[in-house]
DNA sequence: GTCGATTCCATTGACGCCCATAATTTCCCA
DNA sequence: TGGGAAATTATGGGCGTCAATGGAATCGAC
C-alpha cells in the first residue's frame, strides 16, 4: 500500500513523544524521507503530514510564482516558514512541537487520519466533530450528483 | 533536508552575536559556503541569507537583463551593492552589521524563517504580522484554486 | 596601554539514541 | 482449525551528546 488511510489514535507519553502509527511508517518508508515533514494545515486545527511527495506538492505550488515576486516570498513564508521536518527516533515516534500543537490543540492525545497522498494529526475530540460534520457533507453531495446522473441520463448527455 | 523550513526564535547576546539555528547551519553546510551570504530584502523589513544558492539565485535574476541596462544596473546595485558576508563563528553565530539591523527593526531578538532555498531573519514581531498576512493570501488563494476546480468539474469541461 | 574584535572554554537544558517491557498481532505447524 | 511461538507494536525510561548561550582569554590596531 502507498497511500495513507484509516484513523488511529494514540497518546503522547510523559516526554510528548507519540508514535506513528505502523502502517504509516510503511508508506512513508516507501517514500524515502528522513524524519516526517509537516505544517500546521491551511484552514482547520490540524497538522498536515507525509514525506516527500507532500514537500514537493508544496513546492511546486511555490514554483509557480516567480523568483523574488511578492506572491512567492508570501507563499514561501507561510508554507515554508511553517513546515518541520520533525525527526524520527528508532522506535517510529516523534515529539511535535509547541506551534503544531498548539494549532490542532493537542494536549496528550492524537489522531492520525490517512488521506492518501498525506495524512493529519488531530486532537481526537475535533476530530470526531470534524469527521461527523465531514459525513454530513458527503451524504449530501452524493445525493446531489446521483441525481445530476440521472438528469444527465435523462437527457441523453454522453460523457 | 537540503532546504531551510520552519521557523526559529533566537535572541542576542550581550555582544549582538546570535546563533543560526543548528538546522539552518546543516543546510549551510551542505551547500558549501564559507561564511552568511545576505543583504537587506529588497522590499520587506527582513534580511535575506542563505549560501552559494542564493547567490547563484541573484547572479541568474540579473542575468536576464541585457548588459548595461538601466535594470540590469540598479539590481545589480540594490543586490550585491548591499550584500554582505558575514562570518561564522565556532559555535555557529554571526554579528549582524547595523545597516541590516537597521532595515530589519533588530534589536535583541531575530526570527530565522525558512524559505526553501533561502531563509530571512526578522524582527519577531515584524514576523508575526508578516505571517499572519501571508497566511490569508494562501487561504484566499487556496479557496479559489479550488472553486476553478469545482467550476470546471461541474460545467463538464474535459482536459 | 586601551579598546574592539575574534577565538576559545564552560554551563545547562533539551534532545537523540539506546535498551527494556508489555500487549498485540502474525505466523506456523501439529 | 486451534494453539502456541515468534515477530511487531506501542510505550516507558536512562544516559550521553549537542545546541544555545555566557563569559574569559587572546590577538591586533591605534
């Protein structure tokens, strides 16, 4: 497997070290990266996490913008200014920093939440909550485009 | 890593000598470069450093402009006019010059911010704010790269 | 000699690295 | 198919090393 996927969630210990979870280790071993890199996520009280296919998705958002533009120094410093490369000790855990946690309110619980290419750690309790309203959401959009089908169907539209 | 991310928050000593952060230095290190290469950001109050690349980065920038130009020479004098070198020292510290304290609003703490290539140095405070605008222009860009997305998805648009 | 700058040690707290243990899970073979 | 052995995972803790910082000592110039 090469994508991240499923929920797991586990405790920090008395150091704050907390583990990534085994099947994760898998796919990022497979990616070939040192340490974990990660950044506080964009819109939610989360922290955004993978390898090297994550750095590179980052990257060449960056690299769309030209050298030395005010667009790129601004993404640069706030995609760039806030990411980590935290390290890995030989057990597979690693010590989050003050900034991420205090972002995703992380007191001495996580949740690691696969998302393919990447994956988030989230305070467990927001996370339920995220993923409650998450379901929600998709139970209506996929009401909505069964029903886009059959209108489509209905018309005679070919794709 | 061969790139400087995140964010480091260090203060002056009684002396103005302030340590680069160990993962910054590693990153120096690899890069081969005897010494800080920076020079006053040319639009921010911030210091630009970095090593070999970033100069290599300049040289490339001022090179697009034909000889003699009148571009050509004012980047060249707004860039390497401005640029110093900054020595190292055993553990790992430099002395920034007054010039570059002064277009930053340095006094006795600087915030090292990674930008890939490169990383700038900041008055903490100064950061923040910078951050925290930075951070909205992302946000804002992310909403409507997706909402693209979305537009062309749903008007049945094929690639 | 005096002042400034640069090089060289000293401290302390955090972090990386190592080993231990318990609870699973996986695997194998009767 | 069951039951146990072996491997793996999550977790706890000890200890040495290094990073950040402060201060002393050495060197140079005037």
């Amino acid at each position: 497997m090469n994508r991240f996927v499923s929920n797991i969630t586990l405790r920090l210990d008395s150091k704050g070290r907390v583990s990534i979870p085994a099947s994760f280790r898998t796919v990022l071993g497979r990616d070939g990266f040192e340490g974990l890199y990660c950044y506080p996520a964009l819109d939610r009280p989360a922290i955004d996490a993978g390898g090297n296919a994550l750095m590179l998705e980052i990257e060449a958002l960056i690299e769309r913008f030209t050298p030395f533009s005010e667009e790129r120094e601004q993404f640069a410093l706030a995609l760039y200014g806030t990411s980590e490369t935290l390290k890995v000790d030989g057990e597979g855990r690693v010590v989050l920093s003050d900034t991420l946690k205090r972002h995703a309110g992380i007191t001495d619980a996580v949740t690691f939440v696969g998302l393919g290419h990447k994956f988030q750690i989230w305070e467990p309790g927001r996370f339920h909550n995220e993923l409650a309203e998450a379901t929600q959401k998709v139970r209506a959009l996929k009401v909505e485009l069964s029903s886009q089908v059959a209108a489509r169907t209905a018309s005679g539209a070919r794709e």
